[in-house]
C-alpha cells in the first residue's frame, strides 16, 4: 500500500503569508493526487486533482505541484477562512490512501 | 448538483453489525464511470478509505477492514450501503460517502456527503 507523508502536521501563520505544505508517496504516484480542505465539524472539500489543477470554484490562491512521490500545496496569501485542516490523497493504485492531515492555525 | 446524505444507527454496541446508506442525486450509479465510495474519520483523526462500488459493480475494499465490509448498491433507489460487521470501540467515527468516477484510471472523492458519527459502545 502507498503511504503519503505530509509536513508539517501543523502550521502557525497569519493573514497574508504565504504557506506551503508538502505530501511525499512511498512510491511514485505520477500526478494521481488530490488535495482536500476540511473545517471543523465539516466534510472534506476537494482543491486540487491531478497534483496541480485546480478545481472550479477554488480561489487561485491555492497552487498544486509535483509528481512522481513529492508534492505541495502553496496557498499564496492566506484569508481568513483558509484556516482548515489540509488533507492530501493518492488515488494511483488501491487502496486509496490519504495523508495525516496538515492543520493550518492563526498565528 | 450532486448530493450525497448518509443514514443509519448513530450507536452500536461492541460485536454488533453497522449498516449505513449514502442516498445520493444527481448522478445514476448505472452510468458508466460513476462510483461511490465510503471513507471514515475517527474523532480527532485523519481520513482512512474503507470501500468503493462502480457502475458496474465492482466492488473494491480496503484490505485491513476486506474480511469485515460489505458494499452493495439499489440502482433504483439511487443508494449505496455499507455493512461492518463486529464493531469496536476503534470503529467510532464520522463516516462519509462520496462520488467519484473512472474512466480507465482510478479518481478523487468530490463531493462528499455531510457525514455521520457513529459512536461503539456498550
């Protein structure tokens, strides 16, 4: 099975910096990636697919990069609401894996 | 606009079986490449993938939980089911359903239903 690592688990910032988050696969997914938001009490929502499109609707403050086993998520200026927990996860081979999440607090 | 909502028992006890239903629109599971998948999410947690079903019923299971799930779909009634069997207190979490596709290669979850806790205890 694929095991996805992201760093950092958690991430103190403010409004207006710049973030990055990183997910590393055991082994080489290609660009078979999807980075997900979820807020509290809320299910997860998809950013990101393919490693680095973005889904509609998402504001382009959010970048995806990376194949092969290393990725990120760059937000670029980080708003208010963007503060979330950020999940990444694989969907090359079964099983679907996900990563431990990234939890992104105000500083 | 698709929408997916999940049901069942809230509360199981220890050995118990868990069935659960994602009723879902706008989408029809008897279209190709369209799937459903379950993924849970214990208090606190991160998300661990359980299941998937297609439109033509293939059927794929996370291999750690395989002996203990059972995923079926009603077509007709535009559900999916899941069945646990002999749950645990570690089983306890928020369990959601979600829509996915393939179309030769294997996709994200998008979007998800709101969820459901379901807590093991006696």
């Amino acid at each position: 099975a694929i095991q996805l690592t992201q760093s950092p688990s958690s991430l103190s910032a403010s409004v207006g910096d710049r973030v990055t988050i990183t997910c590393r696969a055991s082994q080489g997914i290609s660009s078979a990636l999807a980075w997900y938001q979820q807020k509290p009490g809320k299910a997860p929502n998809i950013l990101i697919y393919d490693a680095s499109s973005l889904e509609s609707g998402v504001p382009s403050r959010f970048r995806g990069s990376g194949s092969g086993t290393e990725f990120t998520l760059t937000i670029s200026s980080l708003q208010p609401e963007d503060f979330a927990t950020y999940y990444c996860q694989q969907f090359n081979s079964y099983p679907y894996s996900f990563g431990q999440g990234t939890k992104l607090e105000i500083k | 606009q698709i929408t997916l909502k999940e049901s069942g028992r809230t509360l199981v006890k220890p050995t118990q079986t868990l069935t659960l239903t994602c009723t879902f629109s706008g989408f029809s599971l008897s279209t190709r490449g369209v799937g459903v998948g379950w993924i849970r999410q214990p208090p606190g947690k991160a998300l661990e993938w359980l299941a998937v079903i297609y439109w033509d019923d293939d059927k794929r299971y996370s291999p750690s939980l395989k002996s203990r799930l059972t995923i079926t779909k009603d077509t007709s009634k535009n559900q999916v089911v899941l069945t646990m069997t002999n749950m645990d207190p570690v089983d306890t979490a928020t369990y959601y359903c979600a829509h996915t596709s393939w179309f030769g290669e294997l996709s994200w979850f998008d979007p998800w239903g709101q969820g459901t806790l379901v807590t093991v205890s006696s």
